[in-house]
C-alpha cells in the first residue's frame, strides 16, 4: 500500500477517532424508532475497510477485483471505499496535484467575476 506497519496503524487510529466522531454526531441527530444495536454486522473490521480503501487507491482495481481481494462483493467493496474515501480526505493531506487543481479553479472563479464586472 505504499505505506509502513505502523504507519498504517497510526492511520487507522486517526481514522477511527474521526469516525467514532461522525457517528456520534448522527446518532446526536438521529430520531430512533429501533432500539440500538440492530443491523447486519460489519462484514470486515475498521482496518480491513480502511486497507481495502488505500489498496483501491494505490492500485485502482476494479471493484469486481478488489472484492475477491477482501472476500466481499462487488457493491460491498464499492460501498465501503467510498464511505471511507470521505473521512480519508479529512485525515490526509491534499497532494499537491489536488491543491494545485483547486488553486487554479479558484483563480479561474475570481477571473471570471473580474470580467464579468
């Protein structure tokens, strides 16, 4: 994946803090008619998902592929990259493509209001 042991362990960490955080802020908002705890289990653990999410990022298989990698299905797989694509993008930095992309969007905005006035 690109990435030490431990290095993927203090990511795991990191991104389970923020997950624990989300969650806790939708259940603060949730109106619940079930009591807690009901559901399907988890298929794979925090640091499965989270190595199943940087494994599609680092290879980009399909998703077809990646589920036989991690023993889920197709839509499984998919589901649980982008769940966890979302806190990622919390908890990573941006590389420096994705900030030069946005700095020029952002210049592009600004060119176009000057010249729209």
């Amino acid at each position: 994946m690109g990435i030490s042991y431990e290095q993927f362990f203090f990511l795991v960490k990191q991104v389970e803090l923020s997950h624990k955080e989300r969650q806790a802020e939708t259940e603060r908002q949730k109106v619940r008619l079930n009591a807690r705890g009901g559901g399907r289990k988890p298929k794979l653990t925090i640091p499965e998902e989270v190595g199943l999410s940087l494994f599609y990022l680092r290879q980009m298989p399909t998703f077809e592929v990646l589920g036989m990698y991690f023993n889920v299905s197709k839509t499984e797989a998919n589901d649980t990259f982008h769940c966890w694509l979302k806190i990622l993008r919390e908890v990573l930095p941006c590389s420096l493509l994705e900030q030069v992309e946005s700095q020029e969007s952002d210049a592009a905005i600004v060119q176009r209001a000057i010249n729209g006035l």
